[in-house]
C-alpha cells in the first residue's frame, strides 16, 4: 500500500509505501528511517565517500554501502566492494548462519525505478538459478527488500581473462583450453533457452590456481553496455569488438549463433592480440562486423594450428548458418586440435599433443606394459 501525498519522498516526491525504508525511486532515506550518516552523491556528481560514483551521477541517492548494509541485517556481514559495472555493484560478504563468504550482486539504486533494467535483471537471476554447470557461478538466491534487488553467489577468488590477458598473452595451447570450456559452459546456457550476448575478456573469470575457466554476466550487460543506432535495424546493445553481425545491426532474432560469433571473436583476440575488428568508434567497429571479412589468423601468426584457426575462422562467418550449428560442436572442434612437440629425446620428427596432458598418457603406457608383464608371467 502507498501512503498519501504527505508522505512522499523529500528528495524526488514519489509517492511511499507505509513500511519504505528508502525511497524505491531515488533511494533516499524515509522519515522513518533517518539514517544521520547517510550521504548523498550531488547534481553536480561529487562522489560518495569510499566509492566511486561513476553512473550514479546527476541523481540523489542514499549512501549505497550503509543502504545495503540495512537491508542485509543479521544474515550477512558486509566486507567490501570488489567489482562494479554501469548496471550492479558486487560486494564481498560473510553468511552469519552458515559461515561462508558470498559474493552480493546488487542493481544499481537510480536503476530500481526503470522498469526495463529490474525486469532483465530479476529474469536473469531466476533462469540462472536453475543452471546446473561447473564453469557457471550458480545463485543461491535472488532477493527484493527495503528497495533494493540483489542476488546472492558464491565468492570466487582469481582474475578475469581481460587482466590476465593483459599481463601476457595466453599460449595457443591454453587458450584453446579456456575456449573449450566456455563452448561448454554456453552450450549448457544454450539448452536452456539463455543466450549470453556479451562474450568479452572482462565476462570471463580464472578462479584460483588451476585457472578453472567461469562464464559471468548472463543478459545482464544487455541493458548497460554501449547502444549505437543503425538504420538497418532497432538499438544495438554489447560490446561492439565481440558482437555478431545481426547483433551489430539490432535484429530482433537472435540466436545461440550469435555467441558462437563473440566466443570466436575472443578466441581471436586471445591468439593475435587483438579482437578481428577495430574502429576508430563503436559505429565504425560494428560497420566492420556486419560487412568486412576478418584477416585470416595465420596470415597474421603462422605458428596457430592450422585447425585451431579454421576452426575460429568459421566461428566468424557472416551467415549464421556458415558457422558451428551448436557451441557443443565447436567444442570438439576445439579438442580435436593437434599440437607438435619437438622429440628432444631421438630428435625425430614433431609428434601430435591432443588435450590429453602427457603424465596421463605415461600413467596408460605404464599400466599396459605392467599387464603384459603379467599376463606373460601367468602364460609360463
């Protein structure tokens, strides 16, 4: 129920529920609610104290820490803020009851009014919810309270893909291992009716040593990231170095293809440096999407594999029905990749490495011989 006129919001005047601790619009305390350390991000954009305010400029809004704080309450204590985007911030938290860190999505307060933004937001959340896959952060629970919407996850430790591949550049060998675990972590979203539509470096997460390859983001940078008008189509939304050519140009169907395009538009940059197109705007980088044929990857680096490269090369076709039906094929597409190892021993020729590391194949030739040796001991 809403309260009357009187009681609406002092910062934006929208209109109250009776038991609002925050004004659902613009975020601002309600009378009975006072929070007297509570700061508010100005019009002319002065930024809050400890965070920065980037997107939340030009908008009144409630200090978003000691807001999020309230609102957890007993379940968890909040630690601090470690990532944040045009649409959520993510904060690092502890489960009081079970003891375990979490991680804390939550949407940006100046965004809780804009229909278009909870809605993708809270639809999102759910259908992740019923994801099952190793190489997809599962939610434990998406919540609605004191105004605010947030999902809660497990915490992860590590790097994303875009600051490791800023350090060095990865090795074929182990970018076609992280690009065969995200085929494979598409093509379970794919089953499930999900596509991505914003496969980039800074959406791929490296969790601890092992690197264990994560997919994040799912539909949500949909509604943030850069849009650009094109005449051939409605709003384009993503991130133009990493979007297919019928994302590029806005069409309404679009399919699991279309990440297959960005996952081979990543495995690009991984190999050479650099994604396939490059503009000197997001307008001029989609143009080359939609019409221009990408530089053959090993006129670039000689030394790819040369099924590794026709197999990103096809990922990268125009038509959508030129490139793998399903990110499952492209998958085994990826394994059946050969490497060469020079054999130092004999210094005979290259010999082929699958993805099969070389102390299991050892560990087999090694049980074999011990069953021949066996089996010809029980034959005397």
């Amino acid at each position: 129920m809403t309260g009357d006129a009187s009681s609406g919001c002092t910062a934006c005047r929208s209109p109250l529920g009776t038991d609002d601790l925050f004004c659902r619009r613009c975020g601002t305390p309600t009378p009975i609610n006072a929070d007297p350390e509570a700061t508010l991000v100005n019009p002319a954009g002065l930024e809050v104290a400890g965070e920065d305010s980037t997107g939340a400029r030009d908008v009144p809004v409630a200090d978003f820490k000691a807001r999020l704080r309230h609102v957890l309450g007993a379940e968890y204590e909040l630690l601090g803020l470690i990532g944040r985007g045009g649409f959520a911030r993510v904060y690092k938290a502890k489960d009081r009851r079970l003891g375990r860190l979490v991680a804390i999505k939550v949407i940006h307060p100046e965004l809780i009014g804009k229909k278009l933004f909870v809605e993708s937001f809270r639809n999102e959340g759910i259908a992740l919810a019923k994801l099952r896959h190793p190489g997809i952060v599962p939610i434990y629970d998406i919540r609605e309270r004191g105004g605010l919407i947030y999902y809660v996850m497990p915490f992860v430790e590590g790097t994303t893909l875009e600051r490791r591949m800023k350090r060095a550049r990865l090795p074929p060998f182990e970018s076609r291992r992280v690009l065969s675990e995200l085929a494979d972590a598409l093509a379970a979203a794919h089953r499930a009716s999900m596509v991505h539509l914003d496969i980039k470096p800074a959406n791929v997460f490296l969790e601890g040593d092992l690197q264990k390859v994560l997919l994040m983001d799912f539909g949500i940078a949909r509604a943030v990231t850069e849009q650009v008008e094109e005449s051939a189509g409605g709003p384009v939304i993503g991130t133009p170095e990493y979007m297919s050519p019928e994302q590029a140009r806005g069409l309404p169907e679009i399919d699991h293809r279309s990440d297959v395009y960005s996952l081979g538009a990543l495995g690009y940059c991984m190999l050479v440096g650099r994604p396939p197109f490059l503009g000197p705007t997001a307008a001029a980088t989609l143009a080359k999407h939609v019409s221009e044929a990408a530089v053959p990857l090993r006129a670039i680096n000689p030394s790819i594999p040369k099924d590794f490269a026709a197999a990103i090369m096809r990922c990268l076709e125009k038509d959508p029905w030129a490139r793998f039906p399903t990110a499952m094929e492209l998958r085994s597409a990826l394994e059946a990749v050969a490497f060469f190892t020079a054999q130092r021993e004999t210094g005979g020729s290259p010999r082929p490495v699958s993805g099969v590391p070389g102390t299991i194949v050892a560990l087999i030739a090694a049980v074999a011989a011990l069953v021949g040796l066996v089996a010809g001991l029980v034959l005397r």
